[in-house]
C-alpha cells in the first residue's frame, strides 16, 4: 500500500481505466459470442410424456441421504436455472451435499397439450414421477421442492395426497394470497380482460406477454440492466451469470390455454386457493391438510410473488413442523446467481438434511 | 453498493440506482391503476380481433394455394413427437441401456454431519 497523500485515489483512478479498457475488450467478445445454455450437471431422462421430463442427476458423492428429492419446476420456464453454471449450480451443490436429486421439468406444451389442466398436473404428471423416482431411487418415500408454479403444484399435490409417499414439501417463492397481487389483480380485471377469448384466440398464453408483463412491474430495470452490464463488462464472474440468466428469462415458455385460463380464472381472479374453494378433479384443495414437514422460502425483493401474497401460506399449513425463511434477493436470485450460493442453499441443505435420513 | 467517496463512478452509481426505483415507483403507479389497465386491454382485445382475421386469410390463402398452414406443419410436428415418446418407450421397455457400465449406486446412509449414525 502507498503512503504518498492522494495515492488511494490514484490507485481508484487506475482501477477505473483498467476496467474501462477490460470493458471494450470484453464488450466485443459479448456481442460476438452466443450465451451459455445451462444445465451443466450429468442427467439421465428417466420419463417423457409430451410437456412432462423426470430427470435423475448422477450421484457425486459416494454417500447420500435416503430420501430422494424431487425438485419441481414452474410451467413458465425451463428447469436449468436449477443447474445454471459450474459453481453455480444448486442440483451441484445439493449433489455434492449428499442429496439424490430428479427434477421434473416443462418442455413447450404441444399445441395438443392446450387442453392440460391443473388435474393433468396434480393428478398424473407428478404422481407418476413421483412413482418413478420410488421405482428408480427403491425409497418409498420423497420430498417434492417446487419452485413459484412449481410450488403451487407441489402444494396442491401434496394437499389431495395426505396419505401418499410425500415425506417434506419446500416451496420456493410460492404464491397464496392473490388478492394481494398488486398490478396482476388489476391488469386481470374480469371488467376489462376477458379470459375466455383470449385463450380462444391465441390458444397458449404466449411468452412474450408473460415477458412483457414481468418487465411492466419494473418498466426501467430492463435499461439499467445493460447499463450495470456495461459497467461490469469487465467481471467475467457477472457476465456470465448475467448472460445465463438472461438466456433463461428468454427461454420462457408458453403456458397451455386451459391451465392459464384455469389460473386466472380460478386462482387469481377468484382467489379460490387462499379461499378454501378451490377443487382439482372434484377434490377440495385444503392446504391445512398437509401435516409432513413444510419450509417456504421467500425473497425480501421479489416483485413478482410479492412477499403479501406469499406470506400466509405457511399459517395456513397443518404441519406442526413447518418454517418460513425470508432471504435478501429477488424471485430468481433466491434460487440462482452469486447470492443464492450463500444464502439460500446452505439454508436449504441444513433443512432437508436432518429430515431426508 | 459502490463506495462513492472514493470511487469515481461511484456517486453516478449511487444516483442510477436512485433513478431506477424512483422510475419504477412512478411507473409501476400509473400502468396499476385502472385506467391503464382498461387501456391496455382494449389494445389486446383490438390486437387479438386482428390477428384473428389475419390467420383467417392467410389459412384461405394457403387452402387455395393447396399448401401447408401453420396449423397443419405444427400439428405434423406434434405427431412426430408423439412416434418418438413412443419409440422412446419401447427402446426403454426392451431394455436398451446406453453404452458402458452402469452408475455405481451410492449408499442411501448419509446422515447430517454432527449426528450420530445408527440413532
């Protein structure tokens, strides 16, 4: 370190041109190269049925817990932000930590697929994986982690299967409340938005208007996004997430017609799930029925499950164990990226341990 | 957050991030109120009535060209998916396993650390 006077700033001085000069060099290596996919962890496809893909990922410890983890994805969007980047990878690090870990992930539905409903889901996409990993992993019992849509899936199977296999259920930003949803209860308004020609129409809810929307919640982020890019040009480590979870977000999928209209009618609209009056194949979905072990994790910043509609969702489940956990971060950070890695992850392991044995 | 007494972006930085949510506090005010929204989706609704009509012609259009829609190249697709998900299952029930040995199963004792096994 200096001891001229003024040597700290020069030093500051320095690091900035360093960075200005690291941020044109990498600048053209950025627009001329295409981003990273994700998925970065050896899988196996252990199921395909048209929209529906149960992974298994390969063990990477000699030891493992007993109990086999089925992590679930949200209809919305790919499952690889699970397993983003080497280092940055939740599926890596809970391998690493000894968990066995599957996924059940959404490819884009086929335009057959439109007529899926919550009952395809609930009722047969996640039981037969369910039943899958039993087959596969020889436990009979799993615990089902189920990120945003996925949660809410996670929730309503585990609600109409109190006597099934599920030993926990960990929802990740999970949604309860949708009378407190903020800007989606007034851009659904039944007085302007009518849901039913809108499916009619289009057929799936399209991507770009799931984007769009998401984007509307914060209009300027999406320029101060590039602006902060350019401005850590030069951090490899930032780019590359950025550029990963970038790619992710672009890679939403389209959400079959009768699902959407099927949500928006039932849950948003009418709230039916915080309500009590929600049925899915005539089955009342009572979530005060879920008695196994239960952990919610939410995010301080997350504007699109917003913490209120997020927030009573652990009130209202039966079990005796259950937990919330709110970490710093916003609805994708929670689970990916630098700050993800410290928070929540540990946070997740040391839950799911004591209770996988 | 930057160190804005030393760096000299940090201050730009600092003023950024005030800008972003001052920005998106007034934004997100005016596109949730109603007004917006009844706005918003009378546009949708005008889109929608459009496209509608112009999937319509260009439906005809093709039918009177004797050439493939959308529609029926996706609906082609779907099929084709549908033959691989089944010659998928099959290759799977004959019992067809990729080339090499077989993953080692892990051991399902593993207990968190600091617990005593065999409790």
């Amino acid at each position: 370190m200096s001891d001229a006077p003024g040597a700290a700033q020069i030093d500051r001085l320095r690091t900035a041109m360093e960075r200005a000069v690291q941020r044109n060099i990498k600048g053209w290596d950025y627009l001329s190269s295409p981003g990273k996919a994700g998925g970065v962890s050896r899988r196996e496809l252990l199921a395909k049925r048209g929209t529906m893909n149960l992974y298994h990922y390969d063990h990477m410890v000699e030891e493992i817990y007993r109990t086999p983890l089925l992590m679930v994805m949200a209809t919305s969007n790919p499952s690889y932000v699970f397993d983003l980047l080497p280092g940055q990878s939740l599926v890596e690090f809970l391998l690493r930590r000894g968990h066995d870990i599957y996924v059940l992930e959404w490819t884009k539905p086929s335009r057959e697929e439109n007529r899926l409903r919550f009952e395809d889901y609930v009722l047969d996409f996640i039981p037969t994986s369910i039943e899958a990993v039993a087959k596969h992993s020889g436990e009979a019992d799993v615990s089902l982690a189920g990120y945003c849509m996925g949660g809410l899936l996670s929730l309503f199977y585990a609600a109409l299967h109190t006597d099934g296999p599920l030993r926990n259920l960990v929802c990740f930003t999970t949604p309860f409340n949708f009378s407190k949803f903020g800007a989606w209860n007034v851009w659904s308004d039944p007085k302007y938005f009518d849901v039913d020609h809108f499916v009619d129409t289009v057929g799936q809810f399209p991507p770009e208007m799931f984007v769009a929307a998401v984007d509307m919640l914060r209009p300027v982020s999406r320029v101060t996004g590039a602006v902060q890019l350019w401005d850590n040009l030069w951090n490899d480590e930032f780019v590359k997430t950025k550029r990963a979870l970038d790619k992710w977000a672009a890679d939403t999928l389209p959400l079959p017609g009768e699902l959407f209209r099927q949500a928006a009618k039932e849950i948003i609209i009418a709230n039916k799930l915080y309500e009590g009056q929600l049925e899915i194949g005539g089955r009342p979905v009572d979530v005060g029925a879920i008695e196994v072990p239960f952990l919610h994790v939410v995010a301080e910043h997350d504007h699109i499950v917003p913490y209120e509609v997020a927030r009573e969702l652990v009130g209202g489940i039966g079990s005796t164990d259950k937990e919330e956990i709110m970490l710093k971060g916003g609805h994708v950070s929670l689970i990916a990226g630098a700050g993800a890695v410290k928070r929540m992850w540990p946070k997740l392991d040391a839950w799911l341990a004591p209770r996988s044995i | 957050m930057a160190d804005a007494a030393g760096d000299p972006f940090g201050m730009w930085r600092t003023l950024m991030q005030q800008w972003e949510t001052q920005a998106n506090a007034a934004l997100t005010e005016i596109t949730g109120k109603e007004e917006f929204s009844r706005e918003m989706n009378r546009l949708m609704a005008v889109s929608l009535r459009l496209q509608g009509a112009f999937n319509e012609a260009v439906e005809k259009a093709l039918t009177t060209f004797n050439m493939p829609s959308k529609d029926d190249v996706a609906r082609l697709s779907d099929r084709l998916g549908v033959i691989e998900t089944k010659l998928d299952a099959l290759l799977a029930a004959r019992g067809t396993a990729p080339p090499g040995p077989p993953p080692a199963r892990a051991k399902r004792t593993r207990v968190p650390p600091g617990e005593a096994r065999g409790r």
